[in-house]
C-alpha cells in the first residue's frame, strides 16, 4: 500500500533539491508538499515535479495547527520530512520573532499532530503505525562556533549563539522530548552549509555570484577569515533519505562534507571559476571586486562536522567535494 509522507518547507533550498530526489525514487509514497512560500520558498523550483502522480503541493504555514491537524486527518499521513524553518541568520538578528514561532511553535504543531495520528498513549503506538517516523532537520549551529581545531559531533553540548540557532536547538530538544516521553519513532539531523542549485541570493555563494556578474563590489564579513564546513546539497539529501529510512530511532546523525574553508577563499574560488566561464568585459578579474564589511554581531568562527557516526552506522558517502560542487554550483547560477 502507498503511504503518504508530509514534506515541510519542499519548496525552500534544500527541499526543492529533496522532494524531486525524493518523489522520483520512491513513487510508491504519496508526497505533500507544505509549504508557506515566504520570500524563501519558490515554486519555480519544483518544476520537476510538474506531472508526478504522486506529488501534491499545499500552501499552508506550519505555525497553523488546524491546518496540520487536518492535514494528518483527511490524509492519514504516515512520515513527517521537516525542513520548515527560518533560516538566516542576520534575518534573525533583525526580526527574531519569526524564528521563534516558525522554528519552535511550528516544530511543536507537527509534533503534536503526528502523536494524536500515531499513537494511542505514552509508549503506545496505534495498531497498523509502526513504521511512521519523523524526522527533523537541523543544523550545525546549536553547537555554537569552535576555535582553530576540533569538529562538532553528535554528542557535542549544544550552545546556539544567534536567534536563529537557539530556535533551532529548542525544536530539536522537542523532537527529543517526543521520543524519550511518547515514545514517538524520531530521528534529527545536524548539517553544516549547503551550497548548490536553487539556493537563495541572501545567501553567501549565490550572493557573490549574482554580485560578481553585476560588477558590483563582492562584500565579506571581517576578514574573510570565518571557516565554514560546505555540503553538497545533493550529498545531503542522500544522507537524509538515508537516515529516514534506516536510522536508528531516537538518534542524531550529523551530516558535514568534509569540506573546510574560509570565506575568503570560497570567494576567490567563485571568481576563479567565473574569470574562466564568464570573463569579464574588461579584462580584469572578478576577485578585483572584492570588499571587507564590518563583521556580523556574534559572527561564530569556525564550524566544522564530525560525519563518521553516519558514515559508519549508515554507510554514507558524499558524492562531491568543494571542488567538483562548487563548479557545479556556479554553472547552474549562469544557466
């Protein structure tokens, strides 16, 4: 029998890189697609699902409980994908309440909704809804930022710096809580940066690129000198298919790429790549439109992913590295 898997937030960055991955691989699932379409979310990017029998899109808000409650009901939805969330982090510093209702309040209907639907009682899984799982899309942040050397893993203190981090690292200690209190089948994930097609100009990597081919000066943070750890978005929605179905309930899997580097040198990276595909009129090279901004308030230096937990236990593997992604990456934008 089909079953039908509620997708959250398919229509932002990553999701619009899952749901098409996703409803091609498994066309025995029913897929919706909830989605608010904030200026983040863009249904342009699910024209690949235009004509899949098993795809249905549904503008809605997560932080609407009737609407998610009626969802589950009319739909017996059996498997929850959440990737609503807020996401920017300087959004946050300007307007945090957004993040603390969509994040938080919005995690916490989902919740609610897939108990009432799966289960009878604490501990008690209605007949025929074993195999419905949740699972819940996180990040690298709540971890706070390192120094120089070492690598958040799974069992790293959480200490989110921003608004944006605290959000998410309260929406993952409620999807804990679901499972050690209810018994609820649970599992989170933890990426570090995603880059690649479809992403949204705020930011860093399609910022620079549409910056770059406009002539205009290539702003970075302080120095350039912030490390961040980059996935290939395609990498990750591998990972969290993976996880969706074969990780282990309860558990967290951190999903990093391996692929360190400093502002400034995906910044040079980009213009590299375009003094060679899209050379500038002028003749001179695009890093000469580089320019140093004040830095961001609370700007964490360094974050960087420890993956071997779901590189052993799950057999993961990312397909590209920086170098191979980021080429990738930047011929799509010129497309």
């Amino acid at each position: 029998m089909s079953k039908t898997i509620l997708i959250t937030g398919g229509a932002g960055f990553i999701g619009s890189n899952f749901v098409p991955y996703f409803c091609e691989k498994y066309p025995q699932y029913k897929i919706i697609n909830l989605d608010k379409l904030t200026y983040a979310g863009n249904l342009d990017n699910l024209k690949e699902c235009d004509g899949m029998e098993n795809y249905t899109f549904v503008q809605g808000d997560i932080c609407d409980a009737d609407l998610i409650e009626k969802l589950f009901a009319e739909n017996d939805i059996r498997g929850v994908i959440h990737f609503a969330a807020e996401s920017h982090v300087d959004n946050s510093i300007k307007g945090p309440r957004a993040f603390i209702n969509t994040n938080i309040v919005g995690t916490f209907n989902l919740l609610e909704a897939a108990r009432k639907q799966w289960m009878d009682a604490p501990g008690k899984v209605k007949p025929g809804y074993e195999n419905c799982r949740f699972h819940h899309i996180s990040t690298d942040e709540v971890y706070g930022a390192l120094g120089e050397t070492g690598m958040f893993r799974e069992d790293t203190p959480y200490a989110p710096n921003s608004p944006y981090s605290a959000s998410k690292a309260s929406s993952d200690f409620l999807v804990r809580a679901y499972h050690h209190t209810f018994g609820m089948n649970v599992t989170t994930s933890n990426c570090s940066n995603n880059y690649g097609p479809k992403q949204h100009n705020e930011k860093l990597i399609p910022h620079i690129i549409s910056k770059a081919l406009a002539g205009q000066p290539l702003p970075i943070y302080g120095r350039g000198e912030n490390v961040r750890d980059w996935l290939y978005v395609l990498d990750h929605c591998k990972a969290i298919d993976l996880i969706y179905h074969n990780g282990k309930s309860g558990e967290t899997y951190n999903i990093g790429g391996r692929n360190e580097r400093n502002n400034i040198t995906i910044v040079k990276t980009i213009c590299a790549i375009l003094d060679e595909k899209k050379p500038r009129s002028d003749g001179k090279k695009y890093e000469e439109q580089i320019t140093f901004v004040a830095d961001r308030a609370g700007h964490d230096f360094r974050y960087a992913i420890d993956a071997t937990k779901l590189e052993k236990e799950l057999g993961w593997r990312a397909d590209e590295t920086f170098d191979t992604g980021i080429v990738k990456t930047v011929e799509w934008y010129l497309k």
